[in-house]
C-alpha cells in the first residue's frame, strides 16, 4: 500500500503541480512583466507568499489547514461552469469532503500530520456536515447539469468512496483539474510565446522541487518517509495555491471585465 502512496504523491508533484508553472505566462498576460522591474517585483512577490505559508503552518497549523480546505474550495468551484454561485461552491467541497463519508479515520490520520500533534476531529466532524450539504445542493438541481457534468459528478463521488483518499486527490488533480488549467492556458497563448512557455514552465517546477527540498528540512521532515513527503507536498501545494489563485483570479476578472 505504501508504494501506492509514494506514487499517488509522486503523481502530484510530477503532472498536478507543474499546472502552476504557467503563472508566469498569466503574469505577462496581465503586463506584470512588462519589464526588468515588474518581473523582479512578481517573483519576489509569488516567492515571499509561498515562503510566508510554509513559515506560518508549522506555527498556526489548524488555521493553516482550515484556511487552505476554504482557499481550495473556491478554487477547484471554477471547474464546474454552472451558473448557480451555490452549485459550485458546492462542487468545490464536495471534491473535498467526500472521502470522510467511508474514509474519515483515514483523512483524520492524514491531517494529523499536517496539524503536528493537534486533533483533526473537530475538522472531520465539519467536514462531515459540508459534505451532506453540499452533496443535498447538488442533487435538488442535477436536472440543471449537463450529462458531462452529471458523469463527472458520479465518477468524482465514486472515486471519492471507493479508494484511499490521497490517490482519490491525486487521480482528482492530475487527471481533472491540472489538465484543465493546462489546455486553457494553453490555448490562450499566442503560438510565437509557446515555446518560451515551456521553457519558463520547466524552470518554475524545478524552483519549486528545490523549495520542496529545502522547506522539507527547515520542516525537518524525510522525504523517504511517506509521512514527510506527504506532509510537505501538501504543506507546498498551499503555498503554491494562494499566489496561483491570486493571479488566476485577477485574470478571470480581468477577461470579464477588462
């Protein structure tokens, strides 16, 4: 099982992860990096958040956590392109709540090590309620939905009961959401910046992996140990996550109302 794990993170650190690494491409979309000043201005910046979270976990980590579930909800809500407001906030907990329907010991053990010696319980239990919610929210409105989105749902909820809840994420985000963000960003890019894309993209993974590696030791945790590589995986997706949803944000209000 533990093999399974080590590959479930992988999976994560290797095709979820790199979905960020055209931040850089929204950025100059944005004219953020319009020139030198601007461009060490936006690194420094997106380097300073994600530096500040991994500092501020160890210390807060309940709040840490419980800021970064509510962060991804609102996040991962914008892959479903419903009209109700509700109905993807909705989607957005669901993805995230339904393995603690049959898997709540299990989510429970995996957020203990996220919370360093603190009681996930109280999380558990909340996450509980979200999830009936949400699922209820979702279900009085299914005649709204497309058939794709019913068959998402359907595969999301399946998943979500059936397998072990780090490799139901990992299958969730490398096979839904980061493939997702890809092709639109991809698609936005005129075709002379998309060789330079991939280049820039490849440079932003391999800065992140070796801030994985360095936070992995301020953190003192072993990425040989399936524990640590958990833990700071999912301590760096957070850090990663609020710059990312900062800049894709701004684009989306951008593109809608210039």
């Amino acid at each position: 099982m533990e093999i399974v794990l080590y590959l479930s993170l992988a999976a994560i650190m290797l095709l979820g992860v790199p979905h960020g690494a055209f931040d850089p491409i929204i950025a100059d979309r944005l004219g953020w990096l319009s020139n030198s000043s601007r461009l060490v201005m936006f690194y420094l910046g997106y380097l300073l958040v994600t530096v500040l979270v991994f500092f501020i976990w160890p210390v807060f980590p309940m709040m840490s956590l419980f800021g970064f579930l509510l962060v991804s909800v609102y996040h991962f809500s914008q892959d479903f392109k419903v009209r109700s407001v509700l109905g993807r906030l909705s989607y957005g907990t669901l993805i995230l709540t339904i393995p603690v329907v049959l898997h709540s010991l299990r989510v429970e053990e995996l957020f203990d090590h996220l919370l360093f010696g603190q009681s996930s319980k109280p999380l558990i239990v909340i996450m509980m309620f979200a999830c009936a919610i949400s699922f209820l929210v979702l279900l009085f409105s299914f005649k709204s939905y497309s058939k794709k989105q019913l068959i998402e749902l359907a595969a999301i909820v399946s998943m979500g009961l059936l397998l072990d809840p780090l490799v139901y994420f990992a299958l969730f985000f490398c096979l839904l959401h980061s493939p997702r963000h890809i092709k639109h960003e991809w698609n936005l890019l005129p075709i002379h910046k998309q060789k330079m894309s991939l280049v820039i993209g490849a440079g932003v993974i391999f800065a992140t992996y070796i801030l994985a590696v360095i936070a992995a030791n301020y953190l003192n945790l072993s990425l040989s140990d399936v524990s640590g590589f958990f833990t700071i995986v999912f301590i760096g997706l957070a850090a990663l996550t609020y710059p990312h949803m900062f800049l894709v944000e701004i684009a989306r209000y951008k593109r809608a109302y210039g």
